[in-house]
C-alpha cells in the first residue's frame, strides 16, 4: 500500500513536470557555421520548366551566386549575362534532413525583390510529389508585393483557413487542384521590395497532425521575445498569416518526410504562364523569358540572405505523452 501510494505520487510529480515544459525543443539550427553541409544544390532541369540552369555547389562559389554575406547565407542569381543559353542561372538548395512535424523559424535579412519575371520560394516538399505534400512558406511572382502561402496534395485533401489573420483570403480550399489551396496576404512586409525595406524578418511554419500555420514578424516592429530567446510558444504569437486545418484533410496522410528548399526560379509555369495577365510585366517584352535574358541587371537583387534557419520538435508534454505508475 505504501509503496502503490508512492508510485502514483512520483507519477503525478513527473505529469506535473511534463506539463510544465516548454512546447518545443530545438533540433537543428542551419547558419553560416553548417549551411552549406546540411543543404545540398539541385541541378537537374527545373520541375517547373522555369528559365532557369540551377548550378552545383562548386560553380556557385566560383560565379558567386552562393556564399557568405553580413554574416548570412547568400543566394543569389546571375546578374550580369545577357542572353544566356538555356536559361539565367542560379541555385536551388535542398536540406539533407527530412521532417514529420515541427516548427520552422527562418530568420530571412533578405529575399529576392519584387521584380518582373523572378518566381522565388521558401518551402517544404516531401517524396514523389505530391503523395507526400508540399508546403510553400513564403512565395511569389514577378512584382507581387506580398506573400502568397499554398499547400499542394494528391487528391482527397481538402482545406480550411480557421484561425488565419482575418484579412487574409483563402482562394482554394482543394489542395490537389493546379494551383493548391493557397492563401493571400496583403502585408507589404511580408514579401518581395516591402520585405527588404523593412529589413526583412521572421517566417514560422508550425505543422502538426491538427493544422498548419504560416507566422510572419516584420523585424521593424520587432520579433517576438520567446523566438529571439530560443523558446518559441506560437499559442502566445498573433495569429499566423495563413492556417489551414479541418476534417477535409488527414493531414498524416497528404504530408511527411518533408525537406527544405530555398530556390528563385524565373518565369516557368507560373511567372511565365500568366505573363500576358500581368500589364507591367507584358509592356517590357513580349515573353517572360525574353525579358529575363535581356535584363541581368535587373536581378542583382534577386538573392535571399538567411540568417538562421531552426527547426524544434515538440516535447513529450507537446505531443501528449503521458507518464504511467
């Protein structure tokens, strides 16, 4: 009798310290120390048929399109060639690691600026897409001038925006249709020139069995203190630029094994596709492609600077593991 009475007493102390951990534990952190080990450089034919020829790790260091600037990673693209053959360079980088689950919290000084024909993302993919699911974090085209957040899926996955900041929009509820179910923001710091002139900021992604969430902190007014401090609690945060969640989707089931990417690609199926909608664009050249080969300059800032990216898991109380006598 003593010895049951002191068990469930040692049970419930360890109930009570679980639940008063921290959310979530860091796992990996990628910076200017481990970047370039912990990513690697795709440089096969763009899957979205951009005009684009991704270069491998060796040939970005040399041109310069991959490095070291003000203490972050640089991404950039080439900015000089006219005309090039095949497509304009630049990288596309892939991290070793996969993930189930977690928060993602990139630290971003700069992404590419919002200039006609550039198509560049920040996101998660998983195998043989899209069985697995694709998560884009931060992504635009051309001159857009704020974020657009989009998940893609194979069929039966279908979704809803609850909990999103309010005024930002759900275009599609069906993750498997062409263009996902995707939602758009009108936060100017939020992407592309009004990013960069606000010095940039910090995108959060959290993924859980439940829902999926795209925060956004504009650096000029300030990153919260529990991400600065290493121990992000999001249910303290504002609410995410983008949610989405509902019985319309197993999210279990459309999205695992997830790796990181950051690429700029141009034109392609997207930028490319809607050339002839967009009448700043349209009015330079006749094509998307046309004008990205005769206009380097033009992308000189088409580069992303990372300070950080981190991951964190869940801990034990996060995901509900209980403690038995």
């Amino acid at each position: 009798m003593h010895t049951s009475n002191s068990l469930i007493r040692l049970s419930a102390a360890l109930c009570l310290a679980a639940g008063t951990a921290k959310a979530y534990t860091l796992t990996d952190t990628f910076d200017k120390s481990n970047f370039f080990q912990d990513f690697n450089f795709f440089t096969a034919a763009d899957p979205t048929t951009g005009f684009v020829k991704y270069v491998g790790a060796a040939a970005a260091n040399t041109s310069g399109l991959a490095g070291y600037s003000n203490n972050a990673v640089y991404l950039g693209v080439d900015h000089t060639t006219m005309n090039p053959t095949g497509g304009r360079e630049s990288v596309r980088v892939t991290s070793n690691k996969a993930y189930t689950h977690g928060l993602f919290v990139a630290d971003l000084a700069h992404a590419p600026d919002s200039e006609c024909g550039v198509w560049p993302a920040f996101w998660t993919v998983g195998p043989n897409w899209p069985a697995s699911g694709e998560i884009d974090i931060m992504e635009g085209i051309s001159d857009s001038v704020t974020n657009s957040a989009t998940l893609h899926t194979s069929s039966g996955c279908t979704m809803q925006s609850t909990g999103a900041l309010a005024s930002s929009k759900l275009n599609d509820g069906n993750c498997s249709s062409d263009t996902g179910c995707g939602m758009s923001t009108n936060d100017t710091s939020n992407y592309g020139t009004g990013f960069n002139a606000a010095g940039g900021g910090v995108y959060a992604m959290e993924w859980t069995s439940q829902a999926i969430k795209v925060f956004f902190f504009p650096r000029a007014a300030g990153i919260p203190s529990d991400i600065t401090s290493g121990s992000p609690n999001p249910t303290s945060w504002s609410s995410p630029i983008a949610a989405f969640s509902g019985s319309g989707c197993n999210i279990d089931q459309h999205f695992m094994n997830h790796n990181l990417i950051f690429d700029t690609t141009f034109c392609g199926q997207w930028a490319g596709k809607v050339w002839s909608q967009n009448t700043k664009c349209s009015a330079l050249a006749p094509t998307c492609d046309a004008y990205v080969a005769a206009n380097p300059a033009k992308f000189a800032s088409s580069y992303w600077l990372i300070n950080s990216v981190k991951v964190y898991q869940a801990s034990a109380a996060k995901r509900g593991v209980a403690f038995e006598a």
